[in-house]
C-alpha cells in the first residue's frame, strides 16, 4: 500500500498561451491525479515572469504551482506526461512533505525551549508587546556615529 | 538585522580596540582583527526553518553577480542551512528562477 505523499509541482508555459488551452492542461493535471486518489491542495498561478535563462526560444513563461497530496506513483506518471505535453516548457515536482515536518518541528523545539528560558527567568512564557518593540532597534548605531562627529567638528 | 550583515567589509564594529595606537606602522598586523566582523547566519537569525526554493528574494543574496552559490566562509550561513540553501538553489535553477551562470 503506498501512503500519501505531499508534492510541490511547477510548470512553465509560453506566455502567449490561450487561456483555454492552459485550462485544458489543467484539467488534463486534474484526471491524472483523481486517476490515483490524489487531491490537489492548492493551485496558484504566478502570471508571467522573466525565466532566470533561456528555455530553448523562451525568454517569459507563466509559472503554475501545484501543491498535491498523493503516492508515488502519481510522481512518475505526471513526470512522464508533462514531458510528453509540448505545451509545458519545463515542469519540476519537489517533495515537500518531510522538510516542512522537519521545519515544522525545529519551530515547535525552538518555542518550547524559549518558553521554558522565559519562565525559568520568571517572565510569562510569551514576549509582550513592549519587549518585542525593544529588541527591534536595539542596534541603531547612527545617533553615536553622529555624535562623534560633530563633537571632533566642535574642537577645531 | 540584515543591515548588520551588509556592512560586512567595513568593519566599523571592531574598530575600537586597534584604533588608538593603530598608526601606519602597525596597520599590517592590526588589519586582520581590524577588518573582521562576527558573521552570522541570516536564517538562524530571522529563524527561518524551510528554505524556500521558490524565494527568489530570500535566495538572492547568496548569489554573487556570476550566478554561483556564495560559500559559507564569505556569507557566514550556518552549516545547517547552507547545506537547506544548496538545495534550494539548485532547485530554483532547474526551474528558471535563478541562473545557474550569466554569460
């Protein structure tokens, strides 16, 4: 039994794309993951956008982002299919799943242990609002430099 | 917190200690500790756990002009999350986000 995996799927397409025919690929996605009992979590289009080098004659593409929940099957059978389309200038399908459980988990240690700091100190586990304010211009090092000049400018 | 890191060549934080008796004479042997400034690791920093590869704008710093990763010695990251960033990067790149050289 292959348990369900979590993937982050980009394409890109010509700019000069109908918007039709980006849709029929869409649906084309679509079938492909309901054929393995996948469900897309989330889609989002990020319009047209310079590519960091050419893709054959390309110079813009449309990126579509696709976050899916699935097995690993769906991976290589949507590999080979978008390779096939020749709408899709270039696709890439990035697991996701065990980083953001990762990333997920070093926040979650990360809060405890600051909670626990706190309170060994005798603070509520949670900064307020006027601590927060205070660490942000804590190194303002521009009043002194300023200072010291004008001081030197005095003396002559 | 970024600006800390932007000023990293010039060594203003430092410069306190050799300033007195730092004359020509001993400014080749001063210069090192002169110029040095504590590096730190920007996403230890700002806490950033995932390196996001589609993050042009968080990845961009570690790219110098010619498209190469910047090593850690020059940018000061963290083991750790060099090793998150190297990924990121090579990811952004096969998906044309990022150039992996210019001209």
């Amino acid at each position: 039994m292959s348990s369900v995996r979590q993937y982050e799927l980009i394409y890109i397409v010509p700019p000069e794309t109908t918007d039709e025919a980006l849709a029929e690929l869409q649906t084309q996605v679509e079938a492909i993951t309901q054929r393995f009992g996948a469900t897309i979590e989330k889609t989002e289009n990020w319009g047209r956008r310079k590519l960091a080098y050419e893709i054959g004659k390309h110079r813009d593409g449309v990126y579509v982002l696709h976050v899916i929940n699935g097995p690993a099957e769906l991976v290589t059978e949507l590999d080979r299919r978008l390779r096939v389309f020749d709408l899709v200038v270039r696709h890439l399908v990035v697991r996701v799943d065990e980083e953001l459980a990762i990333a997920e988990r070093a926040r979650v240690r990360r809060k405890s242990s600051m909670a626990s700091r706190r309170v060994r100190r005798g603070l509520p586990p949670e900064p307020t609002e006027a601590e927060k304010r205070r660490d942000h211009d804590d190194d303002d090092m521009d009043g002194l430099e300023q200072g010291f000049r004008g001081g030197r400018d005095g003396d002559r | 917190m970024s600006d800390e890191r932007e000023g990293r060549g010039g060594g203003r934080g430092a410069g306190g200690r050799d300033g007195k008796d730092g004359k020509d004479g001993k400014d080749g042997k001063g210069r090192r500790g002169f110029f040095r400034r504590k590096r730190v690791c920007k996403f230890c920093v700002d806490k950033i756990d995932y390196v996001n590869y589609k993050d042009v704008k968080l990845l961009a710093p570690f790219i110098p002009e010619r498209g190469k990763i910047q090593p850690r010695r020059i940018s000061g990251v963290c083991a750790t999350h060099q090793r998150a960033l190297q990924t990121a990067i090579k990811r952004a790149r096969q998906i044309a986000l990022i150039p992996y050289t210019t001209d």
